[in-house]
C-alpha cells in the first residue's frame, strides 16, 4: 500500500493532469535527465517541447475560466518574477499594441509646471483653456496667472481674497475690462484727431452724457464700499447693550410706527456726540447704541420746517420697509472723531471693562506681553485712518509709573528713549488737538506723586495734548479712578466736573463702579469663566472672547443692580449687624425699625457727616479707641487749597477700615482656636496658632498705637500741623511687616495642611469665612490685607508730600517716611515677582512630559504658543507654489534664554465640547542661535514661520495673523535680549 502512494503522483496532480500524456515509466526513465522540476525533460528536446506546448495550452485553458480580478493577480505575480529585459520587452509590446497618442500634460507634469506653461497664454486662451474641463479651469483661474496682469495695467484688487475664494483676479480683469471704453478707428479720430486733423473736442452733450456715467459708476463703488465695510465691523448678534427703557426707564424704545424694531448700528466707531442737536447722542452717553434710523429721525426733527419732518418720516418708512441696506446713512458722514480706548488684558477682570464700554468708543485690547510696535499697529488697524477724539489708557501701575508692557514700562525716566518716544509721538498724532477738545485719560493715579505729575507734564509736551490722570486720594482696589481727577497741568483737581468724569466719557457708570470696586474678587470668578468657556471660545479674538465672558458675568451677577449708593450700603451693613447681635423672630421687622432711626439720625446731622462718619465707625469694627476715632474728626473742607487736608483725612479713614479687617483675624480666629486649645478640645495646636495668627497680632499693636497718634493731631488739624512724624515712628518699625511678609507663604501652607488633615478646623473655616463680621473675606484674603496696605500707604503718602510746601515743616519727615516705603514696596514687589516666576515654572515643568529641569539661573517664562507643525514634500519647489501638509500640533514655549518645543496632544471628553491638551517635550533651542523667517501668505499656507536652528529648522502656522505677528515680535525682542547679554 505504501508503495502505490508513493509511486503514484497526488489525486489532485492526477486531476490536474487529466488529458496529457502522463505515463510513470517514462518519468523513472527521465528522472536522471531533468533539473529544478520532475515534470521538465531537459535531454530529450521534442519531449520538453510537447510539454510546455501541452502546460502553456492548460494555462491558457484556465486563464480563459477565471475571473478579471484572478487574471490580474497572474499577471502582477508573473511580472514580478520578470527580469529587467524582459519587463522592457512587455513595455516596447504594450506600446505597439496600445500605442499613446494623446495625453493630458496638466495630468503628467507638475502643477508649478502646468502653471508656467499657462503663463505665456493670453488672457483669451487662457479663458478658453478653462472651458476644456474642470481641471483645466481650477489651473486657469489661479491668482498667479491674473495677478500680474492686472497689477501691471494699474488694475489693483480693492480687498483681500478669502482662503477659499477662487478666480478673484480673473474676475477683477474680466470687469476692468468689460468696462473699458473701446473706440473704433473713427471714434477714436473724433475724439483724439488724425496725424493731420486735429481733435476739435466732444461736443456738450457728450461731455454731459460721459460726466453722468462716470458720477454714477462713482456712487455704485462708494455704496459698494460702505456695504462691505459695514459687514465687516459688525457686531456679534445680541451683543448690544440693553435699553434702559427696559428697566423702568424713560428713554424710547426705538419702535417706529410699524412697529419694527431697529437693529444696533453695527459701527463700534460713532462718537458720543455730533455737532448740532444736543440729544442726538443722549442714549449713546447713557450706554445704549443708537440706530442710523433714530439718528436720522433727530437730525430732520431738530428742523422746525414741517416739510422737513414729512421727508424725515418718509424716510423712516423707507428704512422700516428695506432694513436690509446698511449704507443708506453712512458713519462717513455723521460721526466725528470717536474716542479711543487702550486696555491692558494684564488689568484683573478687563471683560467687565469691555462690557460696559460705551457706543462710540473704539476698544483695543492688547497683550502687555507684546512690544510697543505691535501694539502701534493694532491701534492703527482699529481706528482705520480716522482721527481719535481723545485717548484712554487703562493698564496696570502706580503713583510713578505705568506698565504699559510687560517689558516696557513708563515714567518719566523712560518717556524720553527712542522706542517710547516713537511711540507716543505716533500716537499723539492719531489724537484730536486740544483746541478741539482732544487729550489724553490715562486711568493710573499719576497725579498723586510729584514723579507721575512730571511725567504727566512731560508725555503732555511731547504730545502737546491735555493729559488727565486720577489724584489718588481713594483707597481700594481701583477706587482713586472713582475720585478726583487732575487738569492735566498743575496737580490740582478739577472743581468743575463729578468725580471721574473723564473715565465715565469710555465707560457706563454702572459697570465702572461695581469694576473698580470688586476688580480683585470678579477676576476670581472669571477665572473660573474663562477655563470652562475657553475651550469653546478659543478660536476668537482675545477681545471678542473678553465680551462675551464680561457679558455673561454682568448678566449672571446682575451688577447693574448690585450698584447702589454708599450710604444705603453703609445702612444696610449696620442692619445686618445688628440683626445677627441680636436674636430676632421678624427680622425684616427689625430692618424696618432699624433703617427708620438711622434715617433720623442722618436727617439730624448737618451735610450729611455723620451718615459717613456713622458707616465707618461700625464697619471698621476696630477695637478700643478706634470705634470712635472718626466721630471725633472735624469736617475738612474739600477746596482746591486743602487737598493735603484730604490725604490726611483719607489716611486716617483707611487706617480704620485696615485695622477692622485686622481686628476680625484675631476676634473671629485666635480667640476661639485659642478658647479651645485651652478647654482641651483644640481645633489646632498652639505651633500652627503661632505661625498663623501670632504676626498679625503684632502688626495690629503696632497699627493701633499708630492710628492712635493720627487720630489726635488729626483733631486739632490746621495748615501747619505734622504727621509726618507720627508716619516715620511708623517706617522705623517696619521689622515687623517684614517678619511677616517672610512668615507669608509659611502660613499659607500650614492652613492649606491644616484644612486638608484636620477635619474640625475644615468645620471651623466653614463656619467663620466669608461672614459679616470677617467683611465677608476669608482668612487668607484678610492675610494679605498688610500687602496692599503698604501700596495704599504709599499712594497716600505720595499725595501728602505733593500737596505739602517744599517750606512745610512737615515736608521733611514725609519724604524721609515716603522713602523708606517705596523702598520696603520694592521688597514686596520682589518677593511676589519671584512666587510668580516659581509658579509658573512649576506649572510648566509638571505640563511637559518628559521635558529636563527648567529651574536653572534666573530662567523665566515669557511667553507660550500652540501652532502646527508642517512639512513640504518637495523643498525645490518655489516657496509661491510650496505646498505643506501637516505632521502634528505643537506647542512653543519661549524662555528668556531657550525656546522649548513640544508635540501637543488634544484629549476630547466623551458626550462635551470640552477637551484637555497633554505637552509632550520636542525639542530645545538656545536663543542666541536661532533664527526666524516668515512664510509669505499663498494659498496654500497661511500664518507661517520657519524657526532654524543649529541643527534642523521647524516649520510652524499658527491659526491666526495676530497671533503669528504678536509671538514673532516677542520672540525677536527676546532674541535680542539674548544676544545682546551673550556678548
């Protein structure tokens, strides 16, 4: 059995071999004469022959059976198997068989190729080319091949193409030309003249007839401009301010007759008032835009001819039945110079600013990381050529100096270098004169230091405008913006105007007071805003994205409502005070009874003084001597004469309210954690009670003997008395403000342990922040009281020395005391630059996966970008016709000494929009040998740079121009920087 298996070939070979002359014997015989195969005679030649006849015919056989798909496979495996000559022999027999007679060389060549032979095509064949198939039209219609043409017969495009946009050029030179005036040879002899005869003119009618076309064709072009510059400054949908006819006011509602509402002019550039009608403008001065309709509507009523008011309604039925033309009245022509707002997104809570900017007022929001060239530029792009009525700027600083720019400051020092020079120059130009009513508002308390009023004098000469800044003679957050404001020329203030009237010319009143007032807490909550909205708001602008946060918190807080005046604030605190003293049944009784006789009271005392003086006793809570401290305080008269009699006062009411703040650490915390510790039951041990609270003891004995001294030469106040003296007794113990600003960040993370591991001083925190008698503050915002108190201590005193006689007797001492703290706010500033430089480098640090040790020298974080990572296929290309593709998002963090690149991986959450980014570390770069270089914009990259470095180069886009344009300038300036300390 064996034997028969292994003579005999396989069942399926047999099958396979059914119909040839397959015979054993023969096979044994020739075994001996074959190689590579059993199957393949090689010394009997008419057998090998036979055979391969006989297997080619069986192939054939099958070949005819299979499919078009097998076939294929077969013929790729064989030609697999060929040689290079016998693949040349199958070429040279396709091409005989299947000779190539015509073939698409758009489709075989290159595209720049295809392009530059297209290039010497006239315009007419090049229209004709297109109309082959849609291959050739998308070559023929490209920007490259129309641009030249129409630029070198002075044909330029009036805007600049979309991404997407295809043919523009090709269209601009189809019309230019459609609208040339052709004339034939005789025409052309009637109009020019003959070498022979000369021209004798065209005759009236004509002249009429061309003078007609010509002014019409000027008015389509001038409606057509005005359209798309309307389309182009719109504002968001429902991003108008609120009627305040809508809260119970008594201003219209803007409903015509038809009962169509209008929609808010769409310009961010109409000014608070015009020439003319003095109500023209009531509503935009109020923060309620005013439609073109309701200005026309004013403008023809202002007319006591009654033929005047039918046009006016005429055409107010005109704009009620076509709302849809936005150029029918045009800003060109109603508006003067509008007003100009510069806001440092440095500024804590800006999108409250920006929400409640006025109509008429062009807003430019800058990042003070930038330089100054480009925020020169930005200024320029927003006021569109137009002339500025006057100038605002808001940006962090202080009695000396303005931080315009993270690595610019002003003063009086600075004004007069090259860059800033420039700058104020330039933009001083784009300002209305002062005869006209044009200056400068600058928002920081310069006229509160002699410095700053120096330089207020000098940026006024430089600039020749009127330059106007707060006095300072408020305390709190941004609160001196709310007080008295200088004339620009002297330090005085004006008399003449409400307290800060320049600023209420940019902002609602509304929103400035609830920003100046509660600016450090609403940067909490947008804080909050802006990581839960950001991911959705990421790709606007950094402006637009601030309105809209601002909007939404003003919407959700109601801030408008919150507003109320001082002295009701003042009364309602009293009443909860009482109320949580007592235990009441009827509360809202109590508050009835209580407000009552606290109204009495403030009828009783003349102008109003003791309501103040009331408010303050009893909000302050200050133990001892100083509840009744500013009772006793005479009235002192608010005349431009006695403005040092005002710093003092202000002084002594700050004094106050600090050492009230500082008395609820201990009434509310020590002497409660102390009472348990000692029954036993303690919340904290007597070590982290130390560290807490044991420095704020002794800066309140201090401040109390202090406020103490004030309060008496304070009541016997008169043009020669001294407290200077009593503010250097002060500055000579300044070691204890210093022991505590070192203590600061201890305690800061001894409650933070505290809190995490001790479950009953969780409870007790619960329990005692944010309540009336901490003034709703918790422990570690009442701890940084002491901080912003030497920066008021410094305002205030500034304004005292300005005020006071270089002849003064007290003259003396308040410089010796004024130096002492600029010296000591120095020191503050100091400790609070170097936390923020080692949070951020251990944010970044723990952000970069994989990424070395950051923290080396006095390294410092600058600036952070995310751009895309491209590639080019081919680098031969010309950089015009380059294409690009995209290898991954990265993202470029720029150090004042290295630029770090990482590979940025976006995570979505499953069923929201939100989504995380992970840093992956790339690559780093030393910044004396990098280089920069800008891609051209085309269509097939946008917003691109190449950064080369020593050893390779990256090619990165960002997805704006701002963008590109703001990190290029900074990483240039940082460049510089480095170059000029490695030399």
């Amino acid at each position: 059995m064996e034997t028969n298996v292994k003579s005999s070939p396989h069942s399926v070979k047999q099958w396979q071999l059914s119909g040839t002359d397959y015979d054993p014997q023969q096979v044994r015989s020739l075994r001996s004469g074959t190689r590579f195969s059993t199957w393949t005679p090689l010394n009997n030649r008419t057998s090998n022959l036979q055979l391969f006849e006989e297997r080619m015919n069986l192939v054939l056989h099958w070949y005819d059976l299979w499919t078009d798909r097998q076939r294929k496979h077969l013929l790729h495996s064989l030609l697999t198997r060929c040689t290079k000559s016998q693949l040349k022999y199958c070429r040279d027999l396709l091409i005989e068989t299947v000779p190539v007679t015509q073939v698409d060389f758009t489709a075989v060549l290159p595209r720049f190729l295809s392009l530059y032979v297209m290039s010497f095509l006239s315009p007419r064949d090049l229209c004709s080319a297109a109309q082959v198939s849609w291959h050739w039209r998308v070559l023929a219609e490209q920007d490259c091949l129309w641009a030249g043409r129409c630029i070198t017969r002075g044909w330029f495009l009036p805007y600049t193409p979309g991404e997407r946009e295809s043919g523009a050029w090709k269209n601009h030179y189809v019309s230019c030309v459609s609208t040339l005036d052709w004339l034939t040879p005789r025409e052309a002899a009637e109009q020019y003249g003959t070498l022979n005869l000369q021209s004798t003119g065209m005759t009236e009618e004509e002249e009429e007839r061309r003078k007609e076309r010509r002014i019409r064709q000027m008015i389509r072009d001038k409606l057509q401009e005005e359209k798309r510059q309307s389309m182009r400054t719109r504002r968001a949908w429902g991003s108008y301010a609120k009627p305040e006819g809508a809260r119970g006011g008594s201003t219209e509602t803007g409903r015509l007759s038809s009962g169509r509402t209008f929609s808010s002019w769409p310009s961010l550039s109409w000014p608070p008032r015009t020439v003319g009608s003095p109500s023209l403008w009531s509503s935009l001065d109020r923060g309620q835009p005013m439609t073109a309709a309701q200005s026309l509507a004013r403008v023809q009523a202002s007319s006591p001819s009654s033929e005047r008011q039918s046009k006016a309604s005429a055409a107010l039925s005109s704009f009620t039945s076509r709302p849809a033309l936005p150029h029918t009245v045009s800003p060109i022509h109603l508006t003067t110079p509008a007003l100009l707002l510069l806001i440092s997104n440095r500024i804590p809570a800006y999108e409250l600013v920006l929400s409640g900017v006025k109509a008429g007022v062009v807003v430019v929001l800058y990042d003070h990381r930038g330089t100054l060239s480009a925020l020169l530029t930005q200024v320029e792009r927003a006021i569109s050529g137009q002339r500025a009525q006057r100038l605002g700027l808001l940006a962090p600083g202080g009695t000396e100096e303005i931080h315009l720019l993270h690595s610019s400051s002003l003063s009086e020092r600075t004004l007069l270098t090259s860059k800033h020079r420039e700058f104020w120059e330039k933009l001083g130009g784009w300002v209305a004169p002062t005869e006209e009513g044009g200056g400068i508002d600058i928002f920081t308390p310069l006229a509160a230091s002699a410095s700053g009023v120096s330089l207020i004098q000098a940026l006024s000469t430089l600039t020749g405008l009127e330059v106007q800044a707060p006095m300072g003679l408020a305390t709190g957050s941004f609160q001196n913006i709310l007080s008295e404001w200088s004339d620009g020329s002297v330090g005085t203030g004006l008399l003449n105007q409400q307290p800060a009237a320049p600023a209420l010319q940019f902002v609602c009143e509304s929103a400035l007071q609830g920003w100046c007032r509660q600016a450090q807490w609403m940067d909490e909550a947008l804080e909050e805003l802006r990581g839960c909205l950001g991911t959705q708001l990421q790709r606007l602008s950094l402006q637009a994205r601030g309105r809209a946060l601002g909007h939404f918190l003003c919407e959700k807080i109601c801030l408008e409502d919150l507003c109320v005046s001082e002295d009701l604030n003042e009364a309602l605190t009293e009443g909860l005070a009482a109320l949580t003293r007592q235990e009441e049944t009827r509360p809202l009784e109590f508050l009835a009874i209580f407000l009552t006789k606290w109204k009495k009271e403030g009828e009783e005392c003349s102008g109003g003084g003791k309501w103040r003086n009331k408010g303050a006793d009893d909000f302050s809570s200050t133990p001892h001597s100083s509840q009744k401290c500013v009772g006793l305080i005479p009235e002192l008269p608010q005349t431009a004469l006695d403005w040092r009699g005002a710093a003092a006062r202000e002084l002594h009411h700050s004094e106050c309210l600090y050492l009230g703040r500082l008395g609820a650490v201990l009434k509310v915390y020590q002497e409660p954690l102390t009472a348990a510790l000692n029954s036993n039951r303690a919340i904290l041990s007597y070590a982290d009670i130390q560290i807490v609270l044991s420095p704020v003891t002794q800066i309140l004995e201090l401040n109390r003997v202090f406020q103490t001294d004030l309060e008496a030469r304070l009541q016997q106040w008169g043009a020669e008395q001294c407290v200077g003296d009593v503010l250097v007794k002060l500055c000579s113990k300044l070691r204890v403000y210093t022991n505590y600003l070192n203590n600061y960040t201890t305690a800061l993370r001894t409650i933070d342990k505290c809190r995490e591991t001790k479950p009953p001083f969780r409870a007790f925190l619960k329990r005692a922040d944010r309540t009336l008698a901490t003034h709703m503050l918790s422990l570690q915002e009442l701890l940084l009281c002491p901080v912003w108190r030497i920066q008021e201590y410094v305002t205030l005193l500034q304004a005292l020395s300005f005020h006071t006689h270089t002849g003064h007797p007290d003259h003396t001492h308040l410089s010796s005391a004024l130096n002492t703290l600029l010296r000591f706010r120095e020191f503050i500033q100091k400790l609070k630059r170097n936390s923020e430089r080692d949070r951020l480098m251990e944010e970044t640090q723990q952000m970069i996966q994989g990424c070395p040790n950051l923290r080396e020298g006095n390294r410092q974080l600058i600036i952070t970008q995310d751009a895309a990572l491209l590639r080019s296929p081919d680098e031969q290309i010309p950089d015009s016709l380059r294409t690009y593709e995209q290898v991954s998002d990265v993202g470029l963090f720029l150090f004042n000494d290295a630029l770090v690149l990482t590979r940025r991986n976006v995570h979505h959450t499953a069923f929201t929009l939100a989504h995380q980014s992970t840093h992956t570390f790339l690559a780093s770069v030393a910044l004396a040998s990098l280089a920069v270089r800008e891609i051209t914009h085309t269509h097939y990259v946008c917003h691109a740079f190449v950064l080369e470095g020593p050893c390779r180069s990256w090619i990165c886009a960002t997805e704006r121009g701002e963008e590109r344009e703001h990190f290029l300038s900074v990483l240039r300036s940082a460049i510089n920087s480095a170059l000029t300390g490695h030399q």
